[in-house]
C-alpha cells in the first residue's frame, strides 16, 4: 500500500471546486437550477425524465410490466436525462424533482399535475394507481414495503459507497474500499438468506420490492456493476443469482432495462421511449451511442 499523508479535516468545510473525479463537474453544495431550460413532453400523460441507471431503471420495469398486464393508462414517454451534461439541473426537471436526481415522473391524467420523485415513491404511486405488484393483505404489503425500503436505505452503501470508492474515486482508499465492500457484502448475504427459503423477496409473489432491489444487487450478481464481481465473489450468493435469472428472464424487465439506456452495445440501449413500437422500430436516432 502506497504512503498517503493523513487528511485532517478543517474546522469549518469549504467546497473548493474541482475537476478531480468522474462527477466532479455536477457535484455542488447547493440546491437549485443551473439553467432554464424547459422539458419536453409527449403524448401520454405519464411523462418520465430519466436516466438508464439502476434507480431509473426500477420504474421503467415496472412501467412495461403493467402495460404487459394491459393496463394502457400506464402507456408513457420516457425523456432522456444525461446527468453527465447537468440535464438534472435545468429549471424544468427542479421544478419536479427539487433534488436534481433522476428518476422523475410528471402525471398529467388529472385535472392538476401531479409530480413524483424519488424512485421508490414513483413504484409505490403508480402500483397504488394501478393497483397491482403490491399485495392487498396487510402482512405481504408490509413485507414488499420492507424489502421496498430497504433497498432505499442499502443501496447507498453499494453506489454511493462501495461503487464510489472501487470504481470512481481518482484515489484509491484502502480503509474506504474495505469498509463499503464489507457492508455490501452483508447485504448480498442478507438477500441470499431471505431468497433462500422464497421465490421473491416478498415470499411467492413478484412486487415492487424485487422491482426496487434487482438493478442495483441483481445487476451486482449478474457482473454489470463496477467490474467488481470477482472482487466481490458474487458467485457465492446462489440463491440472489437464481432470483435475478428469473426476473431477467422477464421479458418486460428486458424492456424496461434499454429505456433511456446509453451504455452498452446499441441493441441494449433505447435512448427514449414514447411507444411501444420503439422497441422494434428503433434507428440510430432513438439508440444511445456507447459514445454519447
């Protein structure tokens, strides 16, 4: 391990702007617009502004989940987010989501819009206004809304923490690794004890809590985080890897994987989504480019 000399923090901490770091030219201490720029919108009146990442995956399943039960209300567009670019900060997206995170959703079904961030209360408002992938009796609803947020409370530690350190950070910090690898490591074993004995994370029922959980642990498991799954020993959670086959297996989460997706080879990504059709008629204007 290379020498470091021992940050001591000042007495009173004071952002000095920075180019260090893969986010550093988004990160800032402050709320608030950066610009105005208003959203678009289309022709449906479930309006999501996101990004192809774990948190904005999880609505995105859930979405084509609900259409494939043939619930056509949940038809919607998908707009494309860049974080990198600082979209998140345009007037427009602040005005629904005043944290400047994605994913967020704007439904225009009503007589008033109603705005809804934060992806766990998107998959709580639209399975409630749906009324499916969340039990009805009061012991498995409790237990979806457990696992629901626990996946709030946990995935910080893997993306802000473990992914952060491993992967982002321009230094690495052995103390910090170690510390974040460890805790997710205890989340995986958590999962795996739980999926053990169940098919979902709720008992037999597939819900928004397996919805929430599968991009960031199941994406874990199945190598798509961080290059991290050797390192990690993924392999050993048995029962997380079988559960996160059978929900890729799913072909609506197949869908909802490539919305608003700029990663990857062209035939997982659909830079935006405004029809069902997209998926089969996409061009390289509607395709996210591994360089964009």
């Amino acid at each position: 391990m290379a020498e470091s000399t021992e940050y001591t923090p000042p007495k009173v901490w004071t952002w000095v702007k920075t180019s260090v770091g893969r986010f550093a030219s988004i990160n800032r201490p402050i709320a608030g617009p950066t610009h105005d720029k208003v959203l678009p919108v289309g022709k449906h009146p479930l309006q999501l502004y996101s990004l192809g990442t774990p948190n904005g995956v999880k609505v995105t399943i859930l979405l084509e989940e609900l259409l494939a039960l043939g619930h056509t209300g949940a038809e919607y567009d998908a707009w494309l987010i860049k974080i990198g670019e600082g979209d998140q900060f345009g007037s427009g997206f602040v005005d629904i989501n005043p944290n400047s995170k994605i994913p967020a959703l704007l439904d225009r079904s009503g007589a008033q819009p109603i705005r809804v961030f934060e992806s766990a209360s998107i998959l709580l408002y639209l399975a409630e206004k749906f009324d499916a992938f969340l039990p009805k009796d009061i012991a498995l609803r409790t237990e979806t809304m457990n696992w629901l947020f626990w996946q709030m409370g946990s995935a910080p530690y893997l993306g802000g923490g473990f992914g952060h350190f491993y992967a982002y950070a321009p230094t690495k910090i052995e103390y910090a690794i170690d510390r974040f690898a460890m805790e997710v490591k205890r989340e995986l074993d958590v999962l795996d004890r739980r999926l053990a004995d169940n098919a979902y994370l709720n008992g037999a029922d597939y819900s928004i809590a397996d919805m929430a959980v599968f991009p960031w642990y199941g994406g874990l498991v199945k190598g798509w985080s961080y290059g991290a799954a050797e390192f990690l020993s993924v392999q050993d959670y048995k029962h997380v890897n079988r559960w996160a086959d059978a929900i890729l297996a799913r072909p609506a989460v197949r869908r909802g994987r490539m919305v608003n997706r700029i990663s990857g080879t062209p035939a997982e990504q659909l830079r935006e989504r405004h029809d069902a059709s997209d998926f089969d008629t996409r061009t390289e204007d509607k395709i996210g480019q591994a360089s964009s």
